[in-house]
C-alpha cells in the first residue's frame, strides 16, 4: 500500500511538473524564427525625458515592454515587426536619428542544445517512469530522488528555451539619448576675445 | 655708477611690486566640498572627484552693462551649439548665471558660466561636471557665486 502511495505520488509531481513551454517559435516569420534581433538607437532629443516617458508608453501600447528607462536611455522588447514603427514614432516626437544599429544573431545552435539537453532527460524520465512500478520501496525511494533531480534539470532548460523563443520573438532595443550632439559644431567667434575663451572643452583642457 | 643703477633697480622693484598690489585678482569664496590650488593667476578650485571651478578677471572693454555681457555670451554658447538648462540672477551681487549642457565623451556635462561686471572688470566663473556630479555640487556652487569678486 505504502509502495503504491509513493510510486503514485512520484508519477503525479512528475506529470503535473513537466508541463510544454508556453511560448511558440511559430509565431516567427518564417525562417527567422531562430534569429535573435538587437537594435542600438542614438537619438538627439529635443526634450529627451519627454522622449524617455514616451517610448515606454509606446512600448507598452504595443505588444512590447520596457526594461530600463531613465533621461539619457531606455531599454524595450518590441515584437521585431514593430521596429519601423517605433522609427517612425521617435521621429514623429522630433526625435532625431543619428545612429541606427540593427544586429541579428542565429539562436539555432542554443536551441538545437537545449532542446536536446530536454529530450534527452524526458528519455531517462519515462524509463524510470516505466520501472517504478515493477521497483521495491527501496530502489522506488532512489527512483524519486532521481525524477526529481532529472525534473529540475528539465525546468532549468526549459526555461532556457522559453528565453531564447522570447529573444526570438522580441527586438531587444536599446535607444541612447543626447540632447546635443556629439561634437559642438564649428567654432563659430564672438566680436569679443573673451567670450570666446568660455568654452567646455577648453576649459577641461586647461588643468595648470 | 653704481649707487645709480642700485636706485633705479629698487625704484623698478618698487614699481612692480606696487602695480602687483593694484592689479586686480579675481576671489570668491571656497564652496563646499572645493578647495583652492595654485593657478596661473585664476582662482582655481577642485573636489575631491575633480570636479573644478574657475575664477578670473576679464576687462570690461569696451565697458558695457552686465545685460550687455550677458546677452553676448548667451548668443554665443546658443550658437556654438551648448543646450541651456537652467539660468537665474545672483541677486545680491548683480550676477548672471547660465548652465549649459553639451557632450564629453557620451556623458552630457553640465557647465556652468557666471559673470559679473565690477566697474572696469567683469568676473567670470565657470565650472564644469557630467550631470550626476555636478548636480552633488549645485547648491555649494550657487552659494558661492555671491561671492565671486575682484580684489
């Protein structure tokens, strides 16, 4: 009875445990469902924490999220579909573009591995599973040990897998913003000797 | 001879070392956090993060009114492409102050100009940080702008 019990609570945690992962690379476009997409934006704002507040807003409103965001960046997931739109929409907030860095990476090697380190733990857990029931109460105590183990193993890379199927999914976008540009533009005199000698950069200079 | 050219190198000494006692300097008090080091004539401060602060004396030539400077100097960072943040009036002793931001390496800098005409002189303070730190020091700063001087 005792060896009953056990064998049927070993098999329900496994079977209630081992559950599908929830995210479907087939929501990808064909033949990019393996590709992970990175976008670098550098934006020159004119009021970059009104920018800052509303590409989190827009990331939201649109499938997305935002990770980080403070006045000099902000860090999104967009579903990669949305990215001319979200070009279009920093443009449309008077945002300029002055860098624009899209970068892909093939995730299909780390999935091929994880999905393998899964099948292959599945493979010893139903073995087990079909021994536990001809096992005495002391190789089905080693045998729940083993399942549970083998279970973790599955959940950690199936949680690996559901990362990489959301970095597929999802454009990391990192948008830096400068409410100036990156170098002063040309030097440009005042009648008075002594206004042009205010300057930031010569003023760094000048360390005697 | 020789008691001639000891009287005209002290009268020469003494010229100097008289004109060296009229040539105005530029002072201010030391804000907090800031402690003065040896300059080329300027006052110079610093923080213990590096964080500096100038003092000097400029002539008010041709004079004008410190409205005048003010706008000039304005027009001109305006031009150069400095973005201003923030500026204001030091009250009690007839100053201006601007800040501006404008990029160092990534980092948007924060820094800070100030004048004040003295008769035939004008003080300009300037002082610069990236943005976190120079907000650290903001308040000292602004304290000790009253205070900006020549002597």
């Amino acid at each position: 009875m005792k060896r009953s019990l056990l064998r049927i609570a070993a098999v329900c945690f496994v079977l209630a445990s081992v559950a599908p992962p929830s995210v479907n690379a087939q929501t990808q476009p064909p033949g990019q469902e393996f590709l992970s997409y990175r976008l670098f934006v550098y934006v020159l704002a004119p009021d970059r924490e009104a920018l800052s507040a509303g590409l989190a807003n827009w990331a939201d409103g649109n499938d997305g999220y935002f990770v980080e965001r403070s006045g000099d960046q902000v860090v999104l997931r967009t579903p990669r579909s949305n990215v001319p739109a979200l070009r279009a929409y920093i443009e449309s907030r008077d945002g300029v573009v002055l860098r624009f860095e899209p970068a892909t990476a093939d995730l299909r090697q780390e999935l091929l591995n994880t999905r393998a380190a899964v099948s292959s733990r599945q493979e010893s857990l139903d073995r087990i599973l079909e021994l536990i029931g001809s096992a005495d109460i002391g190789a089905t105590l080693a045998f729940e040990q083993e399942l549970r183990s083998l279970n973790q193993e599955i959940e950690y890379y199936r949680g690996i897998e559901r990362l990489i199927l959301n970095d597929s999914r999802y454009a990391h976008v990192r948008i830096a913003l400068t409410s100036e540009q990156s170098s002063i533009p040309d030097y440009l005199p005042s009648a008075f000797s002594w206004i042009n000698a205010i300057d930031l950069y010569q003023f760094l200079k000048d360390r005697s | 001879m020789k008691n001639l050219s000891l009287r005209a190198t002290v009268i020469l000494v003494s010229v100097a070392f008289l004109a060296s006692c009229f040539t105005p300097r530029a002072a201010i008090a030391t804000p907090d956090g800031f402690s003065p080091y040896t300059g080329k004539g300027d006052v110079r401060l610093i923080s213990p993060e590096g964080m500096r602060m100038r003092v000097r004396i400029e002539e008010n030539e041709p004079s004008q009114s410190l409205d005048f400077w003010a706008t000039a100097l304005r027009g001109h960072m305006t031009d150069a492409g400095y973005t201003l943040v923030d500026h204001g009036t030091v009250s009690a002793a007839g100053g201006v102050w601007f800040e501006w931001v404008a990029p160092v390496h990534g980092e948007d800098w924060i820094y800070l100009t100030a004048l004040r005409v003295s008769g035939n002189h004008i003080v300009v303070v300037e002082s610069a940080a990236v943005e976190a730190l120079y907000r650290t020091y903001r308040p000292a700063l602004h304290a000790a702008l009253p205070t900006a001087q020549v002597r």
